[in-house]
C-alpha cells in the first residue's frame, strides 16, 4: 500500500469561481438591460477585490473585467 498526498492551490480557486460568478451575472445583467442591479455575494475577500483600487491578487484579470462592466 501507498499513499501520496497532493497540493492544492484550492484556496485562490474558490475566490477564482467567485469572481467569475460575478462576471457572468453582471454580463446577464447588461444583456438583459437592467438599469438597477443589487448583486449579493458570501465571499468578503472577492467584495473587498472588487472594491479595492490596486488588486495585485490571482484574481485581478476577472476583477478587472467585472469594474470595466459596472
């Protein structure tokens, strides 16, 4: 018998999912023209992306494009 283990950058993933979630309902939004949008997310960290002016993150070219969007 084996075993083996294996790293797993999973961490930045998730925030990675997150932030395109948000490109994708913010895409949604501008196809189906809606002037006023609430958008609700769980992930603080990607809130935090998207608010901030210097984002240096794994994320910053999804954050990039969801600011060109708003």
């Amino acid at each position: 018998m084996g075993s083996c283990f294996r790293i797993h950058n999973l961490f930045s993933l998730v925030f990675m999912v997150e932030a395109i979630a948000v490109l994708h309902d913010l895409q949604f939004v501008q196809e189906m023209r809606f002037l006023h949008v609430v958008l609700k997310r769980d992930s603080r960290i990607v809130i935090l992306k998207l608010q901030s002016k210097d984002d240096y993150s794994e994320i910053r070219l999804v954050t990039k494009d969801v600011k060109a969007l708003s």
